[in-house]
C-alpha cells in the first residue's frame, strides 16, 4: 500500500468521492426549499440510523453506552415522525 505522499493524494480523492456519494445516498434527493440546518440535521440523521444498522456498532453502544443508545434512538424515531408528518408550510 502506498503512502499518501506516494499515490499523490488519490487515495484521499477516492475516499472523499466515496464519503460524498454515501451521504447523498442516505440522505435522499436534496430539496431546494430547506434551510442549512435542516439539511445538516437530515444528514446526521439519516447517518447516524445507517451507523446503528451496523450489528457491532449497535452492539457496542448498547454495552457500553446504552444511555446514549436509548437517546439515538429517540433522535432517530422523533426525526422519521416528523419527515412524514405533513406541515403547513407544504
């Protein structure tokens, strides 16, 4: 494997690339009537629900920090209630 001085940084290019297109693939098409942080908030959420569906990640949070866990999920429930409830800005 070569060093990120060897590859001339396309090693990171590629990671980035790579980030990039799973956050926009878990997030969904982008709106273009939201505001920045409600398109921030949709990314960590719709992140953080993707980490969780990890078995050991889900595992170690609920060994080691089931409070924190509890939370997540309560994050993540509240958050997917709202995504489908209809506003009266629609």
């Amino acid at each position: 494997m070569k060093s990120a001085s060897e590859d001339g940084g396309a090693c990171w290019r590629q990671w980035y690339r790579t980030h990039s297109a799973n956050l926009l693939r878990l997030s969904g098409p982008l709106p273009t009537n939201i505001r920045a942080d409600q398109l921030e908030l949709t990314i960590l959420c719709r992140y953080v629900g993707a980490l969780l569906k990890h078995q050991r990640v889900f595992r170690y949070l609920g060994k080691y920090h089931s409070i924190e866990l509890r939370q997540l999920q309560s994050v993540l429930a509240d958050f997917e209630r709202r995504r489908h409830t209809p506003t009266d800005r629609d």
